[in-house]
C-alpha cells in the first residue's frame, strides 16, 4: 500500500526508519483497524494523524534526499490524503484507499 520504493541499503543510509515514514505505516495500521498496537504505537499514528491536520501538509518521500521523508503544504488535488501519492501509481481500492484518507476529526 505505500507507493514507494524505500531506500534501503544493508551498508548505508535506509529511510525505512525514518520517523515520518514510522508515524504513516502505524497510522495505516490504525486505520486499517489493526487491535494490536502498542500504547506507544497509537499514540505515535495520533502524533503523525495531529501534525497532518495541524500543519495542513502530506508527507512525500524524496529517495535522493538525505532525510527521505518530509512534509510539504497540502494541494487542492491532494484531496484528504495524508501523503503524496505519485501520480504514475495506481491507487488501491475500498479500504486501503479509505485508510490514506484523513477521518473526520472526532472519529
């Protein structure tokens, strides 16, 4: 369900501990219903869910760049997604596409 293909290297720089990158694979995860999170972990996917609505931004993944992950200012045609989702990338259907949604606050 993420769109990209994330750096990793067995020597090296990986992203795929980048923190921003760890806040959207649990906050998928909640979304998605999973029951089995820590404490810890949902309060992280809320943190991740929080810095998305408070900042009005998506995260986007730059694979050149240091960091990896960063966040940019939401676009119209971002609609209520969370992240930046490449536009050569089909999206996937039903729940998956339900869970890069933002919830209606409350929820």
């Amino acid at each position: 369900m993420i769109p990209w293909a994330v750096k990793t290297s067995h020597r090296g720089s990986t992203h795929h501990n980048n923190y921003h990158f760890t806040g959207l694979k649990l906050y998928l995860r909640k979304r998605l219903g999973d029951d089995s999170l820590s404490p810890r972990q949902a309060a992280d996917a809320a943190r991740f869910e929080r810095r998305i609505r408070r900042d009005d931004v998506v995260l986007t993944y730059d694979p050149e760049s240091e960091l990896g992950f960063t966040y940019r200012p939401r676009r119209p045609e971002d609609g209520c997604m969370v992240l930046d989702w490449p536009r050569d990338v089909p999206l996937p259907t039903g729940e998956k596409r339900a869970a890069l949604d933002l919830p209606p606050e409350g929820t």
